[in-house]
C-alpha cells in the first residue's frame, strides 16, 4: 500500500508541474526591439567641395566649378610657384645687385645712371610679372564663357562694394546695381581689365544719382583715389620712358 501512495503522489506533482508550465508566462522568451532608424546617406548638394585657397576658393565658389575644373587650377598654380621659382633661381641675384647699384648711383647723385640701371631692372621685373600674367590667362582659360561672366561680375560688383563701403549699401540697394549690372557689360569685353574701370566709373555714377540716399552721398568721399592711382601710374611710366 505504500508504494501506491507514493505513486499517486508523484502523479499529482507532475500533474502540477506541467499544469505550472503551461499557465505560466514565457518570461525569457526574447521580445523584438525596435530602434529608430538614422538614415546615413549624405544630402545632395549642388556645390562641389571646395579643394581651392584664397581667390581661387572663392572663384571656385561663385563660379560653381567643378571638382575636374579644381584641380586642373591647383595643377596650374603649382606651376606658377614653380615657373617663379626658377625665375629667382636664374635672375635672383642680379635684381639684387642692380638695386643695389641704383641705391648708390642716387646717393652719388648720378641720374642717368640710376635710369639706365633701373631700365635693366625693370625689364626683368616685366618678366617676373608675365609669368603671373600668364597664370592668371591659364586659369581663367580653365571656366567656360557662362563661369567667366560670372567671375568678372563678381569683381565688378566687389569692387563696387568697396568703394561704397562707407555708405552702407542695404541688400535692397545691392540687388539693384546687380539687375543694372548687365546692361552695363553686355557687349563690352570684361575680360579686359581696363574695360572693366571703364564700366565700374558708369556704374559709379549711376548709383550715385539713381541709387543713394542724400544721407549715404553725403558720406561717401568722391573718387578720387582712383583719379591718383591712374595718375601715378602715367608718371610711373613717364619714368620709365
């Protein structure tokens, strides 16, 4: 008789073992988590990375230009330093030794000596400045007739900025001489630099009486350090001569 009541107690706590397991709930069962998706794709820009310093940064700015376009102006910048590097490497000590030359003809009081001394040094600086001539002909080469009328925009409009500083353009005002700006251009070859200080004069005497308050013209000063610069550089020449 024992041993059928330790059966029927094994069968009642098996019963209530597997009857447990069932109601009970599936508590390491792992439960799905959800993490907030971050998408990592960059955004779409319309302007390329910018590879370039200084001027040509911000050419490469306003002109759009593209990252092929980039390094073909980085390509020729280097050889710039390189082509002005050998240019001092050839003629760098004898500038030196004709300024030295025209330093103590003037304290001997010999004129025309220091002319014809400095004729020979000038000739050689004409060289230095044709190799930068020359970059910048490459490099502006380098953008295509859309891109090059923005640039010379660009300079126009800068250069306007500069002379108005004092009279504190508004944005409206800008906008204006940038809608005017074309028609002061158009036709004209604004590669030439001396076009173009032809057009900045019209269009500093346009904004003068169209654009400025009586306020901003009383306090901007009339342009006349343009007058002088071009004036030294008619006696620098007369010099030269």
């Amino acid at each position: 008789m024992k041993w059928i009541k330790v059966l029927s107690v094994m069968v009642l706590l098996f019963r209530f073992g597997t009857g447990a397991l069932a109601t009970s709930p599936a508590t390491t069962r792992s439960q799905p988590t959800t993490r907030p998706t971050t998408s990592t794709k960059p955004k779409a820009t319309t302007q390329p990375k910018i590879i370039l310093h200084g001027t040509h940064a911000q050419m490469a700015k306003v002109c759009n230009l593209s990252i092929e376009q980039q390094k073909k102006i980085l390509e020729l910048r280097n050889q710039r330093l390189e082509r002005i590097k050998n240019f001092y490497k050839i003629h760098g000590k004898e500038m030196n030794l004709l300024k030295s030359r025209i330093i103590r003809a003037r304290r001997e009081g010999k004129k025309a000596e220091v002319n014809r001394i400095y004729k020979k040094l000038q000739a050689l600086l004409a060289e230095r400045r044709l190799i930068d001539r020359r970059s910048r002909e490459e490099i502006i080469n380098v953008l295509t007739a859309e891109q090059k009328v923005r640039w010379y925009h660009y300079i126009i409009l800068r250069t306007i900025k500069r002379r108005f500083a004092s009279a504190k353009l508004t944005n409206e005002q800008i906008k204006k001489v940038k809608a005017i700006l074309p028609q002061f251009t158009q036709g004209e070859n604004i590669s030439d630099k001396k076009v173009r200080y032809k057009i900045i004069k019209k269009l500093d005497n346009y904004i003068r009486e169209n654009i400025l308050t009586e306020d901003q013209k009383k306090a901007i000063s009339p342009p006349a350090k343009w007058k002088k610069r071009f004036s030294d550089n008619k006696k620098r020449k007369a010099r030269q001569e």
